[in-house]
C-alpha cells in the first residue's frame, strides 16, 4: 500500500506535531487546510507550517457547506431551546468526509489529524479509543465517525503528550473553542446570525413567575449565576415555544433515564448486553460514574443510569464507553 497520507493540517501546534510524526516515520503527507471561515491568516498560517516541516499543503472551500451544515444548525439549535454539539458534527460531516474526498480523489487510502485519540480493533469491529494523554483525549467528539472510516485512519497523536510538545511552541497560541466563534462570546455570534434574543418570564417549576430574562439562548442548564435567576435557583428547562426559562432547585437536574436518537452505534448487541458500559454527556465535568442499562425505544435508546446524569441537555451528545473504548453514541432529545 502507497504510504501516502491526507493529513487535517491548521497549523497549530497538534497538526505540525502530527504531520512531523507522519513525515519522520516516511509518509507522503498532504497537508490538507480545509477552509470553513474564510480566514486569509489562517490560511496563510497553515501553509508556511507546512513549507517548514517540507511537506505538500493544499487548501479546500468548505465554507457554505459549513455554513449549512454547522452555523445553521449551530444557530437554530440556540433558537428552538436545545444545546448544539457543532464539533460532534463538524468530525462526522466536515473533516473527515472531506478528507477522505480529497484522498480518493489523490488515489491516497490514509488520513490522518492531529486528534488525541487511538483505534482498536475487538471482536472484528474498529473502536475509537482514548488516547494516552487523558487531559486531551478527544474520543468523546469522534463517536459519529463510522467504521470505513477509522479503517482509513492513521493516528500519529495516539501515544503523544502535550506536555513534552508544548515546550517546542513556546510562542505559538493554542485556539480554544468552537472555531467560528473567533473570540467572540456565543451570544454576540447569534446576534450576527440575526437571531433575536428576546426577553421573558422565569418561572419555577409550578409556573409561578419569579423574574425576567433577557433570551433563554443566554442560558445553559444547570446555571446558577446570571441576569434574573433567583437567588439559590438554577436553570432546569429551556421554553422555548413560550419564551420562558424554567428554574428549580439543583435536585431537579438528576436525571435517571436519558433517551437518545441519531444514533451510531459500533455493535448494537454489544450495547444491549454488556453489563459494563460507562456514558459520558460532556467532554469535560461531571459524568455518571457508575455503568448503565440500555435498551431499545422508539428509534433510538433509553439509557437508564444508576448514578442519575446531572443537568443533561436536550440536543447534547451521549457517548458509551466500554472501559477505553467509544462503542457509540446519539444525541439526547429527553429524560427523566
């Protein structure tokens, strides 16, 4: 097989790290900037790193399937009351079917990024597994990447640590957060988008009004802090449909049944019978510890948990572990 790989390169300090790694063990390695926000800097960034390492860079315009596919989606999840996971769905319908595109039309099988995480392969089927440096492990973003594609996968940042690479980039600025965003709070983004943040009722769990809020697109669940929420009270529910922000007490935010749809699941009998699957509902903070129960319901799955999941949040991605091993995941749409 060609040893060739297209390598997801930004050139920051994960990617330059993949692509030396790559280069070093003799790959091929095209470095692929896939243009989403149609910044000239970054662009601009990305090639002279890629011209230092000495290896191949080219550009792709993903920037109105992007648009329709992410910020779209971003925006009108904050608009009808749910929490949007754009970088769940940037890996499954941006980068790496971008990649895997550009390969196919180079002749080149691998691909490659500078994620934190590693494939395994049980029982015949291929996992996403974290990798070594658990403070970056990325797996939990990747559950929607199907099994062709880890297939494809080279993972040069599976055994890599941060903290032994950081010092070769002691000028270089890590990005942080959802990319489009470029600094700017959510908020201020939304705006832009022209969605409108309107003002209105808080109430309690009885419906008894309690205050005013400025946009409920504003607010997360399980937030204690911030413009109008009574003291003591956190955000429990997101109204939407009446433009109302419910608040309650921070008992209420345990839920022990979380039921999911847009699902991937690697091995469904699997997920059915093992008795030793973990979840996680967000990439870091609090996450049910103990092993769960899941079951069929309606097109997708209930999860019932025995260490009750904390402030979930409709539109949130649920992932299942089995110890290291992503085994799937889908997106919450309730609970109880």
């Amino acid at each position: 097989m060609d040893k060739s790989v297209v390598l997801g390169f930004s050139g920051g300090i994960d990617s330059c790290t993949a692509a030396q790694h790559l280069h070093n063990e003799g790959y091929r390695v095209v470095a692929l900037t896939i243009n989403t926000t149609n910044d000239p800097k970054l662009l601009e960034t990305a090639k002279t790193k890629a011209q230092e390492i000495g290896i191949e860079w080219q550009a792709y315009d993903a920037t109105e399937r992007f648009k329709r596919d992410i910020i779209d989606y971003f925006t009108s999840s904050y608009a009808n009351g749910s929490t949007p996971a754009p970088c769940t769905l940037c890996n499954t319908r941006i980068k790496w079917p971008i990649l895997c595109e550009v390969a196919d039309s180079l002749g080149i099988y691998h691909i490659a990024t500078g994620h934190y995480l590693d494939i395994v392969e049980s029982n015949n089927h291929l996992y996403i597994a974290r990798a070594l440096d658990s403070s970056k492990d990325q797996s939990y973003y990747l559950w929607g990447v199907d099994e062709e594609t880890l297939r494809r996968m080279l993972t040069p940042m599976r055994q890599v640590l941060k903290s032994d690479i950081r010092e070769n980039f002691a000028n270089k600025k890590e990005s942080m957060g959802i990319c489009f965003l470029n600094g700017r709070h959510y908020t201020e983004f939304l705006s832009s988008q022209g969605i409108t943040l309107l003002s209105g009722d808080i109430v309690n769990s009885s419906s008894e009004i309690v205050g005013q809020h400025n946009g409920i697109a504003r607010y997360t669940i399980g937030q204690r802090r911030g413009v109008g929420i009574p003291e003591g009270m956190r955000v429990v529910g997101l109204d939407a449909i009446n433009n109302r922000l419910i608040v309650g007490d921070n008992s209420e935010l345990y839920k022990q049944k979380l039921y999911i749809r847009e699902c991937r699941i690697t091995n469904p009998e699997e997920l059915l019978s093992a008795d030793d699957i973990t979840i996680m509902i967000r990439g870091i903070g609090r996450n049910p510890e103990r092993h769960v129960k899941v079951e069929h319901h309606n097109d997708g799955y209930c999860v019932t948990c025995d260490d009750p999941a904390w402030a979930p949040a409709i539109g949130q991605p649920l992932v299942f572990y089995r110890n290291n091993l992503v085994i799937g995941g889908g997106i919450i749409c309730s609970f109880e």
